[in-house]
C-alpha cells in the first residue's frame, strides 16, 4: 500500500472502519454470555457499575496500542521485543509474559467452545457432544485458515449485527414481563456497591469483559492489515507524514469508539437480563448443559418463541468469538514463534502459511481442553483472571508507548492523558484484588 491521505469529515472515516469491530466480535463472547451473565445472577443489579468501567477505561490503552502502530509501523509483540529492559534469551522479559497468557487462552476458548458446541448441539441432541466440537473446530479453521484480511473484518461486521440486534430484543422482550427491570434498578448498580462474595468474580469479569488484555495486543495486527500504517507511510520527519498521521490516528479512534458502543450495549444487556431473569431463580449451575438451562430461564419468562431468539443470540455470540479469536492469536502465535526462531516469518508468504497451520492447530487444541475438564464457567472465569493479570503488563507497554515512543507532533491532549492513567489505575486496582482474593 501507498501512502494515502485521510478522510477529512467524520462521515467519510465510516468507510475505513474494521480493526475495531473485528475487536468487539472477539470481545463479546464468554465474558458476556456467560461471566457476565452468572455475575447479574449472583449480585443482581448492584455491579453494574463494574461491568460498564469494564468496557470503558481499558479503551484509552487499546487507543495507544493503535497510536503506536501507525507511528512506527510495528505490531504489539515486535514493538515490545524492540523496547529497552531485561532480557531473557535474548527477547524481552514481557514476551515470556506474552507466552504464558496464550497458553491460559486456551481454557477460555475451549470454555466458548464447548458452550457453543452445546448450542448447535440442539439442532440433533442425540448426536455426541465430541461431533459437534470436532464439526465446530474444522468449521472455524476453514473459515480464517487463508490469513486473508478482509473475510475476518466482514465476518466480525455481520456478527456484530446479528448479536448487537438479539440481545436488544430479549432486552425489550423482558420490559413486557414481570421480570421488567426500572429506572431504580439501573440507579442502583452505578453506586459502586461490591456485595459479599462477589469481588473474585467481578475481578474475573472485569479482565474478560470490555476490550480484555488479548484483544488490546491484537488490534496493531488488525491495523496494520486494514492499512492504517501503510497509509501513513514511512516515518521520515517530514510535514506531510505527521499530517497524514494525525489524520489516521483519528480515524482509528472513531473505530475504536464505534467497536466500543457496540460491545458495551451487548455487555450490559447480558448483564441485565443475568440481574432480571436468573439471581431471582437461584442462579445457574456450571457444566456442559449452562447454555440450556439460561434457554429455559428466558422461555419460561419470555414465553417459548424466545428460545430461537436467544440461542440465535447465543450462538452468534459465541461464534463471533471464537471466529475472531481464531484469526487473531493465530496471528500472535505466529508473531511471537517467530520472534523465539520457532519459525520463519520474515517473509509475507512463510508468515500466512504459518497462520493457516496454527488455524488449524488451536481450534482442535481448545476442543481437546473442553472435553477434558467439561465446566465452560470455570474455564471462562479462569481466562478472565488471566486477563486481569495480563492487563499489567499491558498497561506498562502501554505508558511506555505514551511517555517513550510518543512523537512530540502527535502529542495527545491533557484530558487523553488523564484517560489513560485513569485506565492504568484501574487496571492495577483489579490486579490487587485478585492476588488479595487469591491468597485468602
């Protein structure tokens, strides 16, 4: 790609957005259909002011991966290789880091996939729960195994409609019923109120919900092949080129908070029905029929007809995840084994070639993980307090991004600044309650 000027009125930035919906198609997933939902379930309407701070500061950080990625053209994993600090085998300490949070991956994809195996599962329950995860990974590698841009970002845009659409229906649906949620009760959740035994699980959701650790590393990769870099054009100093890259760090942040709208709507929808519909029904149960039984709950309110409107939900939700997902750490599985000297990437053909094994590869790996440990509660909780641990060290690039790698021409404003440790400090907040939680 060339060099190309950007769009000068918001309207005509709507043409190049992408990187951020492929961002909220992998975020609303597990964390909001499940996590989120069992969260509503346990303390009712009161944390709804978690689950909003969730998907609202982490944003300002994932806002200066992208600002990074059109200055210098580098994604997350290469940039952070290339900082300064203690290094381990050659490659920073923050890699190491990097590879330990793919691995816990994992167990939040194998619990998405096994909660969306039990969905399509419906349509021949008498078939094994193992055809439908082996029918569910083959799909999802054929689907993203080419390694080309585009069929991911109009994928995540249709998913996106799909789920944004059905959870706002079961949102109305609900209004009509006696289970009907008031002003009050949304009042309630935004007095920062944290009931007994629910500050692990919060802390769990808050890692997993909103722009998570995973999808903030992930964004430079979508950014640079959507083009915002290479339309920037190399760094040489030059007047044009910083003209050029304010205007597409300003288009990246339109995307950025368009993605974010989407996936809070989404966000705060599950959690609201989980507040409305389950904590007054004793909650739900953790294993292989969770799915089923949050189905029953809403028929049973919502009337039968539901049932299709929300395993439609349900299932785009979860597919729209593992879709993304599967695209993404595909991608930094690849950056980060090649920076190790696993593998050679240095070259455009060699790196979509080992995209397409490790799209096949990881799909299967996360089916073996569920039918193993068959509990997609546990294994999502698990991924989110990763997550939360991960943001850490995400956070700290991040600074070192803003204060060390920040072109005095593109200085951001005060009030970004303020976002952005604001951003930080929740960040570490959570990480503090987690090791307090974990230790007691």
């Amino acid at each position: 790609m060339s060099p190309q000027e950007p769009p000068c009125r918001a309207v005509d930035a709507l043409r190049f957005l992408g990187p951020g919906f492929i961002l909220s198609a992998a975020v609303v997933g597990s964390g909001e259909l499940i996590a989120t939902t069992a969260l509503g379930a346990r303390a009712g309407y009161s944390l709804l002011w978690v689950v909003l701070a969730s998907c609202l500061v982490k944003v300002t950080v994932q806002l200066e991966y992208g600002r990074y990625c059109i200055v210098h053209g580098r994604p997350s994993l290469q940039a952070w290789n290339a900082d300064a600090g203690p290094r381990l085998g050659g490659r920073h300490w923050s890699l190491y880091a990097a590879l330990a949070f793919l691995m816990s991956t994992w167990f939040g994809a194998a619990g998405m996939m096994g909660a969306a195996a039990e969905v399509v599962s419906q349509l021949s329950p008498r078939a094994p729960l193992a055809l439908w995860l082996g029918l569910l990974a083959a799909g999802l590698s054929l689907l993203v195994f080419h390694g080309r841009y585009r069929p991911v970002e109009l994928g995540a845009g249709l998913l996106n409609l799909a789920f944004v659409s059905t959870i706002l229906y079961c949102n109305i649906a609900l209004l009509g019923t006696a289970y009907a949620y008031a002003l009050d009760d949304l009042v309630s959740g935004l007095r920062f109120q944290m009931p007994a035994g629910a500050l692990g699980l919060a802390a769990a959701v808050f890692g997993i919900t909103g722009v998570g650790s995973g999808e903030i590393v992930m964004y430079p990769y979508w950014c640079l092949e959507k083009g915002y870099a290479a339309w920037t054009g190399p760094r040489d100093g030059s007047e044009e080129w910083a003209r050029r890259a304010r205007g597409w760090i300003r288009v990246m942040k339109i995307d950025a908070l368009m993605a974010m709208a989407a996936y809070t709507i989404v966000t705060c929808g599950f959690y609201l029905l989980g507040a409305a519909l389950l904590r007054p029904q004793g909650g739900i149960a953790d294993g292989n029929l969770l799915v089923a039984q949050l189905s029953r709950l809403f028929t049973a309110v919502l009337g039968e007809g539901s049932r299709a409107v929300f395993m439609v939900c349900a299932a785009s939700v979860l597919f729209s995840s593992l879709f993304s997902n599967t695209a993404g750490l595909s991608r930094l599985w690849a950056d980060l084994l090649g920076i190790f000297r696993l593998i050679d990437v240095r070259e455009p053909s060699r790196r979509r070639r080992a995209v397409a094994v490790l799209a096949w590869i990881l799909p299967a790996a996360w089916a073996l993980v569920y039918l193993t440990i068959q509990k997609p509660l546990f294994l999502v909780t698990l991924m989110g307090i990763s997550n939360a641990a991960f943001l850490l060290v995400v956070g700290w690039q991040a600074a070192r991004f803003r204060y060390r790698h920040s072109d005095p021409r593109l200085r951001p404003s005060a009030a970004y600044d303020v976002a952005l440790w604001l951003s930080l400090a929740a960040i570490v907040t959570v990480a503090v309650v987690l090791v307090r939680s974990a230790m007691q």
